[in-house]
C-alpha cells in the first residue's frame, strides 16, 4: 500500500464528506493504493455516524472511536499503530489542510529519503493576536532547544516514512513535538514543505489559549527527558554536589569571621545570629536532597524495563 492517511478529529461533522471527496479525488488521480482511518476522539456530534456512512460506500477507509475526548496525541498514537502505508499521512479533519499536498510530500519521502516531511503554513488564515504571534514564539523557542530548523512544528499536515510512526510514542499533547520525538528516535533526515492554509470553513477551533503555555512545559519536559531521563545523577547529582560545596563553603567562612574577630577582640554575633548561616544551611539541605533526588533516579532508571531498548536499523 502506498499512501496511510491518518485524519484525528473531534465534532468535525460539517467537513468530514467533502475531506473524503477530496482525498478520493487526489488518490485517484495519481493513482495510488491508500487508506484513510478516521480517529474519533469522544466526538458529541454526528461525526461516528458519517464516518460509519462512508465506510460503506468504500473500502479504503477504517476508523478508531474512542469512548471520550483523550487528546490529538494517542489519536494519532493508535492510528500509527494500524497504519500499514508505507508512506504515512497526518492531516487535520476541518479542511484547514489540502490534500492537494499529498503527492509532493509522498514524493518527497520516496524519492529524496526524508524521513519525515513537516507541513509549513507560510501564509496564514488565523487571528495574528491568538495564533500567528503565539506560535512564531513558540516555534523559535522550539528550534532553539531542539535544534531543528523547521518553522511550524505544530502543523497538522505532514509525512512519514512508516518505520518512523512505528518507533516512536506519542503522549499527552507530545503531537506539538513529533519533530523531536523523531530525531530522538534516530531519524534525522527532516525536511520542510511550505503547504497551502486554508480559512477555516465550519465550526471553530478545538485548542484554547492555554495549549501555548502547557506547550512550553512540554517542550520543557522533552528537553530533559532527551538529555537526562536514563542519566538523571547527571542533572541533579552535579547540581545538588554544587550547591551543597558552595553552602558548606560559606558555614565555613561564616564560622571562620566569627573566630577572626574573636581572636581580635572585634565586636561578634553568635553563629545562629548571622542570616547567611541559614541561607547556607539551606543550600546543603536541598544539595543533598537533590543528590539523593538523582540517586534515586538511577535506581529507578536502573530497573527499568527500558534500559537496554535500543532502536536497530539493521542486522546481519
């Protein structure tokens, strides 16, 4: 089979029979064996009951409902899990992705070997205020922690090689950080095609304002997983180790000053009195709870049943 298109959607009842008609038409046209699978994630519309009326009228199409709304990240995890294309495509159900776009991306994965191919909407039908200023900072923030050149990591619309969709895991709202999750993978060839956006035809967007703020903290979170989830000593041991020197340290001199102008006849305070001999004793306290933090975090790590699962391309 050449071509997977993989549609997550929730109460996308008005567009669902014209995005059919539209990647019928596309797929025909180039003459490519495909399937579409529609993932339902908890719609309350009539979205199961078209999708149901489409199945029967065609083969190609499979479908994935879940019992209530989880996410866009494991809707797309279960459709990558029964995706048998060899190329794999995501795209949003509202119509704000063409499908006009398929052949290129299928012909960029074919033919130049990217592994993944990210969709990037140069032009824009959203609001600038709540959706075009937010995600140019994001998508900065992105690249500068990520290290991937690609200016919309978010876009729905993009393409895979299959062996790709089968080697990584999608959680939470991970989906905002396929880009990395795919290189943390081991595929690094990544490219980028600028897509045509179109204005959104029915309905209204299904993310809140608060997907911006929840998308740091996510980005946060992969960015230490990356680099520290199977060597955490690595983090909190030489973090807790510094600030435990650096209050030992100062207990020290703070014990030393005292002896100086005792020695001398200066006037003195009691230890307990000086406000630095707190800040020091704090410093060693959340140092070793740190320490202990990171030894803690081996252990774990160290039973892991993930601890010697490691991607191989190849064998002989």
């Amino acid at each position: 089979m050449d071509i997977s298109v993989i549609i997550p959607l929730y109460n996308e009842e008005e567009s669902l029979r014209e995005l059919y008609e539209w990647i019928k038409r596309v797929m025909d046209e180039n003459n490519f064996t495909y399937e579409i699978i529609f993932v339902d994630d908890g719609s309350t519309d009539g979205s199961w009951n078209i999708i149901t009326e489409l199945k029967e009228k065609s083969e190609h199409i499979h479908a994935i409902k879940f019992r209530r709304n989880y996410g866009k990240s494991p809707a797309l995890q279960c459709a990558f899990q029964k995706a048998q294309g060899d190329v794999v495509i995501t795209m949003d159900a509202d119509l704000q992705d063409s499908p006009d776009e398929i052949p290129e991306l299928y012909r960029m994965i074919k033919e130049e070997g990217y592994d993944l191919v990210s969709g990037w909407k140069k032009k824009r039908y959203d609001s600038i205020l709540t959706k075009n200023l937010p995600s140019k900072l994001f998508n900065a923030t992105a690249r500068c922690v990520s290290g991937i050149k690609l200016h919309d990591f978010n876009c729905g619309l993009k393409a895979y090689r299959k062996d790709v969709v089968k080697n990584i895991e999608l959680y939470n709202e991970m989906h905002r950080y396929i880009p990395v999750l795919v290189k943390s993978a081991g595929f690094t060839k990544i490219g980028e095609k600028p897509v045509q956006h179109q204005p959104r035809k029915y309905g209204k967007s299904k993310f809140g304002a608060s997907r911006f703020f929840n998308g740091y903290l996510d980005l946060m979170t992969l960015w230490f997983l990356n680099r520290f989830g199977k060597k955490p000593m690595h983090f909190f041991g030489v973090l807790g180790t510094l600030m435990f020197f650096i209050g030992f340290v100062a207990v020290i001199i703070v014990g030393a000053t005292k002896l100086y102008d005792m020695h001398h006849g200066n006037p003195y305070r009691l230890v307990t009195e000086s406000p630095y001999f707190y800040i020091s004793l704090t410093m060693m306290i959340l140092g070793t709870m740190l320490f202990l933090g990171g030894f803690l975090g081996e252990l774990i790590s160290r039973n892991s049943p993930e601890r010697n699962h490691y991607r191989i391309e190849e064998e002989f």
